[in-house]
C-alpha cells in the first residue's frame, strides 16, 4: 500500500507544480554602451543605448561637444532557445569630439509599458591627437592632410611704424581640388594701422611645403604699421573650404571617383616682437615718420606785386607711413597773410608698404611791398633700414613784392625770432579806391515803398498757390490703388531693412530675412510665432485671398533661408532674394 502512495506521488507531483508555477518576468533594462571612455580628438565614438523590451517615443541626450557624423541607426534581435525568447533593441550614433576635454553624455529616455526609463549618464576624455595607422582614412582626414593655410609675415621684429606684410597663402595637394571657399573669422588688427590689398586673380603656383609638392594660391594680402610697441598679436584668418577628395572606389572606367568634404581651416595667430623707436639721437622736431623720405618747400612765384597772391608747397615724398604723421609747418613773416593749408596726398599701398607723396600747400598774399624771407625749416624721419635718424633741411626762400604800399620798415627783413601768422590789421586794402554813393538816413519811408506793396498784395497773390496744393492732396488721397502701392513699398523698405545691411555676409543676411518675413506676418496676420509652419502661412494666405504665385514666392524665399544654413550662396543669389522678397510683401500687402 506504502509502495502504490510513492507510485501516485511520483507521478502527479511534477504534474501540479507545472500547472500551478506562473513564469517569472524578465527585469527591464534600458542602458547606454560607449565604445570607449578615453579617445584622440581624431577618433571616433561609438554609443549604443540597448534594451531588452520593445518601446516607444525614444530621446536622445544632446552630444554636447560631439558632432553626430552618423545615427541613429536601429538594430533588432530576437529568438527563442529552450523555449525562452530573448529580445534586444538598440539605437546607435557616430559621434567625432569637436574639442580636447572632459565631457558628459546625458541620459537618454524611452517609454516601456507605459513607464518611462533613463540611462545613466557617462562620461568621456577627449585628449589630443593620436596615432592610429591601421585605422581607415576618411575624406575629412585626407583633407586634414592635403590643405594647409600659412599666414607669411615680411618681418618679426618691426619698428613702431615699420611697414609688416602678411600674406595668406593656402597649399593645395595635387591629389585634392578645392571647388569653393568662404572666410569664417577675419582678423582683427588691434593696434596696427591696415591696409588690404584686394587679390583680383586666384593665380597657382608649384611651390614645396613640408618638403613635399603642392600648389599655393594667394588668397588674402594686408599692409600693417604696429602703433604700439611691445608683443602684439595677429589674429588667425579661419576658412570654409569645399574640396573634392579620391577615395578607393572607381567608376566604369577606371577612373577615381571623388567625395565631396567640408574642411575649416586656420592660418593661426602669429606673434610680432615691435621694437619702439631709439631716444638716442631722436631730434627735437621729430613727428613720427618712419620710412625713407625726400623733402621740399617751394613756391610758385618769388616775385608778385602786394595783394597778388602765391602757392607756397610743403612736400614728403618716398616710401614709408606717409599717412601717419603731420607735415612741418612754414614759418613766415606777419606781413604776409597766410591761408590754411589744402592737404595734397598721392599714395599707393603695395607689399612692401605706402610709398608716394604728401603735401600743404599755402595760399599766401603779401600786403606791402619789399623783400620778405621763407626761412628754411627741417624734417626729420626714423630710417629702420640703417637704424638711425635722418634730418632734411628746405632751402630759404625770398619773396620779392615789387609794387604795394610801403610799410614800417617794409624793406627790412622780419624778425624771425617772431614770426607768426599774419593777423589782419584792416589797413591791407586800404589802397584800393571804392566808390560809393551816398544817401541821407531819413530818405526811406515804408509807406508807398515797395516793401509796403509786397505785404499788402503778398498774401493775396499766394491764394492761389494754396488752392492748387490743396486739390493735388485731394487727388492724392483719392487714389487709392497708388497709396496701396507706396505704404506696401514703405511696408517692404521696413522689414527688409536689416537684410539689406547684412548684404554679401550669407549667413546674417539669411537670418535677417527670415526674422524680417516672420515679422511681416505676424504683424500682418495678427499670428504667433509658434503658429509659423509653411503649411499654416499658406491656408492662412489663401483665407487672405493672395493669389497662388505670391503665396509660392513666399514660401520659396522661407525654404532658401533654410537651405542657406546648409549650403553656400552666391551675392547674385542673395540680391535676388532681396528683391523678391521686397516685390513679395508689396503683393501681399497690396491684396490683403
């Protein structure tokens, strides 16, 4: 009996503790895998957020400090062993760092079963560098190796004032071809006097960088004088650049096939040492020029009669700062009346700095007659070649008035020790004869004279004015169609305003035109800015009855101000948007 229990048992128990086991559920999990935690700024990161069960309305942490060269792309896995199924989902992203530091990446969140869940947040090293030979080159690296911006600097050590050269040269490997440039950051030259000289060609040349063949093109060339001495900075000149680069495939032919890449480059700051100007030797009348210098004083005429008058020239020539420093003044006698100077410039900018000539010229009228004396004057410059001062002297100058009125001593010559400008005396001209009439102060009389009839008839005769001003108001108000048109030509001039300015920067000029389009709307169509959506401005437009082709020109100008975030514009391209855009909001305001 014993025997046949332990037989029922054997047999039933496995049988009651199958059907009364409920399966146990496996534990949710949702987490983020990063390939590495440490990596050069030339590598690359690979992160995974996985989990074991199906969800939804999946969001990404923000790559602070990464660029997303590839993602999300989505993997599923699923299968049964044992009877059991196994599940797993990921999303994947290829991020690249875009500088050397310590970062994080947040947490990411998705919806399972109602739930939400999060990643932790992880953190990564991005240091410099790295060599990694057996890793593929992609087109990003290839440009890194076959474009180099060098800004050439004529001289390190530059005398305050001394003329500095630097050109912007851009190598090109002959394995790559650039297809178009835009400049990203231009310099600023703080404490230097500049001066750009446009390049008209983009000529290339065979040139050697790094020991190894490529072709240089001149892309940039500015003239500057240090105005300060001591350790000044050139900022760097930074470059978009689209180059067209080979990879491994071919195509039908044999030929390579090549991918476009997007590379910003940087000519880097550069360092001057500016040296100031010597004390030893600086003469006392020293005004600041630097250079290699001829000077003169001359005049037009050395003999005149009183109250002629003469040209007396003050002038700077060669190569140097010509436009940085004053020209001397003359010193002559005070019975010769002076002008002020009319200032004489005739330089040109090339690479080696400003050279050509500066001048006063004098206007000046003598108003005795006798033999007055120009006395000679100096100028003095700061050579940097030689290292030393230079001082010029003007030859003196007689000016022989042969005809005038005789004054004190007039044949004697002036007392250079005081000399100054001449200051009138109002006896110059008292030599020339004026003839004048003259009449009694009691002779004039309002009444009856011609003053009296003016005022009498004067308003009567302006009725007639005001009539006709008054009826072309009239007409002017009444023709509405011409006031549509100038308020909409008004309306357009406003919004567009901003754009107009930003014409020629591609970037600024895009953002003002479509902060300028949406601000037209919303204050036309009393909308929020929440409510722009192209959809909506076009069902919005059509309820406002404008016609179809105004509404598509609209929408246009909306998709090429975002198209220009993604791809470069021409200045044609941006003037042309400008105008529709100006033609645009007069439509539209002309039909609503």
């Amino acid at each position: 009996m014993r025997s046949l229990f332990f037989t029922y048992l054997f047999l039933f128990l496995p049988v009651f503790l199958i059907g009364n086991t409920t399966p146990i559920q496996d534990e949710i999990t949702f987490e983020m895998k990063l390939s590495k935690q440490k990596l050069g700024v030339n590598e690359r990161l690979r992160v995974e957020f996985t989990m074991n069960k199906d969800g939804d309305n999946f969001n990404p942490p923000n790559f602070n400090g990464f660029k997303v060269v590839m993602g999300p792309s989505q993997s599923i896995s699923s299968s049964w062993i044992n009877g059991k199924r196994s599940f797993s989902k990921s999303y994947g992203y290829i991020l690249t760092p875009i500088n050397t530091g310590n970062f994080e990446i947040g947490q990411a969140t998705i919806e399972i079963d109602g739930k939400t869940y999060k990643t932790l947040p992880k953190k990564v090293q991005i240091t410099g560098a790295v060599a990694n030979p057996n890793a593929p080159k992609t087109a990003d690296d290839i440009a890194d190796e076959n474009l180099h911006l060098v800004a050439e600097v004529s001289k390190g050590s530059p005398y305050l004032n001394e003329a500095v050269t630097v050109v912007y040269k851009l190598y090109i490997s002959p394995s790559v071809s650039v297809t178009n440039f835009r400049p990203l950051d231009s310099p600023k030259y703080n404490n230097f006097w500049s001066q750009d000289i446009p390049v008209k060609r983009y000529d290339t040349k065979n040139a050697t960088y790094d020991g190894k063949p490529f072709r240089s093109v001149i892309l940039k060339r500015v003239v500057l004088y240090p105005q300060k001495a001591g350790t000044l900075t050139i900022e760097p000149l930074a470059l978009e650049i689209y180059v067209d680069v080979p990879t491994n495939r071919r195509d039908f032919f044999g030929g390579k096939i090549f991918k476009q890449a997007k590379k910003t480059v940087s000519a880097g700051k550069r360092t001057l040492n500016v040296k100031n100007l010597p004390e030893a030797g600086k003469p006392a009348d020293f005004g600041g020029a630097v250079g290699d210098f001829e000077f003169s004083v001359t005049t037009s005429k050395s003999a005149l009669n009183a109250s002629e008058s003469l040209q007396a020239r003050v002038e700077v020539s060669g190569k140097g700062n010509l436009k940085l420093f004053q020209l001397p003044k003359p010193e002559l006698p005070s019975a010769l009346e002076v002008y002020e100077p009319e200032f004489d410039e005739s330089v040109r900018t090339t690479l080696s700095g400003m050279e050509g000539k500066v001048a006063n010229n004098y206007t000046v009228v003598p108003s005795y007659r006798g033999k007055y004396p120009i006395p000679s004057i100096s100028f003095s410059y700061f050579n940097p070649k030689t290292g030393r001062y230079n001082t010029l002297n003007s030859d003196e100058i007689i000016i022989n008035v042969m005809e005038g009125p005789e004054g004190t001593n007039a044949n004697i010559a002036a007392d250079i020790s005081n000399q100054k400008l001449v200051v009138p005396t109002g006896k110059q001209f008292h030599f020339i004869k004026v003839k004048t009439n003259l009449t009694s102060i009691n002779s004039n009389h309002f009444f009856g004279s011609n003053k009296f009839y003016l005022f009498l008839l004067g308003p009567l005769l302006l009725i007639p004015l005001f009539i006709l001003l008054y009826r072309k108001r009239k007409e002017k108000e009444q023709d509405i169609v011409g006031n549509k048109a100038k308020k909409a030509n008004r309306l357009a001039r406003k919004y567009l305003s901003t754009a107009r300015k930003e014409l020629g920067n591609e970037a600024n000029f895009y953002i003002a035109l479509e902060k300028g389009l949406h601000n037209y709307l919303k204050a036309k169509l009393k909308i929020e800015t929440s409510e722009f959506s192209k959809e909506k401005i076009t069902s919005l437009l059509t309820g406002k009855k404008v016609d179809l082709i105004t509404i598509e020109d609209f929408i246009n100008l909306l998709k090429n101000c975002e198209l220009a975030r993604y791809s470069p514009f021409t200045d044609v391209q941006m003037q042309q948007d400008y105008d529709k855009a100006s033609e645009v909001i007069s439509q539209i305001d002309k039909q609503l």
